[in-house]
C-alpha cells in the first residue's frame, strides 16, 4: 500500500519504499520468475507448482495492496499536494534522505569505482528532473508505452514513475481515469505495466546478480538524485498552455524557505516543514529497526 501511495507523487518512486522495507531483492526475484519455466510447470504440474515457483502469495499481496493503494489514496494524494504541498513534499524529502543513507550502507565496499557509479546515477536523476514536459497524444499505444516506462521506473529507486508520466504529459490522463475508474484507459495502460514490469524486471534482477554492488551504487546515485525533485519550496519561472487550454508549469526554480517567502508573499511553512521531514527520518528509521529485530 505504500509504494502504490508513493507511486501517486511525482518524484517518488515504489522502489524507494520497497529498499525501505527490505523486500526490494525479494520483489525483483519474484517477478524474473514469471517466465517460460513458470509456463512449463503449469502445463506439467498445475496451477500450485508454477505459483510456488513465482512466489504467488508474495506477488498476489504485494500487487494487491499496490492497486488498492492507487484506487483508494490518488485522490486523497493529489488532495494533499494541493492543499498542503510544504508539508507532503518535506515528508517525502526526509523519508528518501534517509532512505539514500540506508541504501548507501547497504553497499559493502565503497571504492573511487563505487563512488563513481553513484555519480552517474546521481548525475542520471538529476538530468531527468530537467527534462520538460511534452504533450503526447493520448492514443491507446501512447498509454501502453507510457504504462511500461512508468512501471520500470517504479522498480527502480529514485526514478518516480508519476514523474516520468508527468514529463511526458500523461500524468493527469491517467489520475483522471483512476479517479473516474475509466476501465478502457486503465486497461491499455495496465497491460503496458505488466509488458514493462516482467521485461525490465529480467535486466535488473541479472544486474542483481551478476554486477550486485555496482547496481547498488547506481541506485544509491538515484536515489540521492531524486531529492532535486522533492525539494518543497520551488517557484514556477515557464509556463505552457496544453492542448485543452489549460496552464501547466514548465520549468520550475528550487529557492531557499526565505526567497520563497518574498517571492510568493506567503509564509514558507518552515516549522510544518521541519516536522514532516523529521516524522519522514523517522519512519524510515523505525522500519530499519524493526527489520534489524526481526532478523536478529
């Protein structure tokens, strides 16, 4: 349920959830299982063997708690990042801050090499919270690819699948099909998670395994990277008008609480922003503490 809520913000990623807590490995694993093996033992041995091969139980709940995460908090998200934008984006900052040191311990040995792999991933976010918004189409093979790019992000940390939507203009079709549970959109764009999810889930898990700590780093980069996106205090300086009239932001300015204050003549929400980052550290920690309980 948490990474399908972290999926409704642009710029936070249901990887980063899943890297919290600890079931990201096991989450990758799972989905490279669904292959021709899955098939075959299906046909040999029935329904039971190819969902113990697939990890079913584990699948079935994870996946259901994302979709009844989607379907039940979008609106209750898009709410709050209207209403309330200091206070959620301070929370996600703090929870992926704290997230990007949990990851960064999670690499064994930090090397020049390793450091420079973080870089590049580091680098790799950053570029892709520049990128622009563009205007796509809204056919059905539009939303199916958009589908499979936003559901390979959302495995990776740091790279928000709401996002990569938002910046190729998709992002308000698809809230707005959850929203009035459009069943025809929706299932062009579900069958494109499911193409992008078990094909890119196939690349990471061999990453995984064969170039483990060099992928952690990586992720470690993105996950750092991200943060530009979920800074709270930001003013727009390019605006466009869509194809439906509507004024959609363009490029928008990272300022400090201070410049925000003189430029938007509100208070910045500096006190609420401070407790929201700190409740966001804290989460995090709190669930790195029951993880290190339960294993030991």
């Amino acid at each position: 349920m948490a990474m399908g809520a972290a999926d409704v913000v642009p710029g936070v990623s249901g990887g980063t959830i899943a890297f919290i807590t600890g079931i990201y490995e096991e989450l990758i694993a799972s989905l490279r299982r669904c292959d021709h093996h899955a098939l075959t033992l299906l046909y040999r041995e029935g329904i039971v063997a190819a969902w113990r091969h697939i990890n079913g139980n584990f699948l079935f709940t994870l996946l259901a708690g994302i979709a009844f995460s989607v379907f039940s908090l979008a609106n209750v998200v898009s709410y709050c990042l209207e209403e309330w934008p200091i206070q959620v984006w301070s929370f996600f900052f703090g929870l992926v801050l704290a997230a990007s040191i949990h990851l960064f311990r999670q690499v064994d040995d930090w090397t020049p090499r390793r450091a420079l792999q973080a870089m590049v991933g580091l680098a790799v976010a950053i570029m892709i919270s520049q990128l622009r918004p563009a205007e796509l189409p809204d056919d059905w093979w539009v939303l199916m690819a958009g589908g499979a790019v936003a559901i390979s992000a959302m495995l990776l940390p740091g790279i928000s699948g709401g996002f990569l939507l938002l910046i190729m203009g998709l992002y308000p079709i698809v809230i707005k099909a959850v929203g009035d549970l459009n069943i025809p959109v929706l299932a062009v764009f579900a069958a494109g998670c499911g193409v992008g999810l078990l094909t890119f889930s196939h690349l990471l898990g061999w990453l995984l395994h064969k170039y483990h700590e060099a992928t952690m780093a990586v992720l470690t980069g993105f996950l750092m990277g991200s943060l530009v996106m979920l800074w709270p205090w930001r003013v727009t300086v390019e605006s466009v008008m869509d194809r439906h009239g509507e004024v959609r932001p363009l490029v928008d300015s990272v300022i400090s609480p201070w410049r925000y204050e003189e430029i938007m003549n509100v208070s910045s929400g500096l006190p609420w922003a401070i407790l929201f980052f700190c409740l966001g550290v804290i989460l995090v920690l709190g669930t790195e503490k029951l993880q290190q309980q339960k294993s030991g």
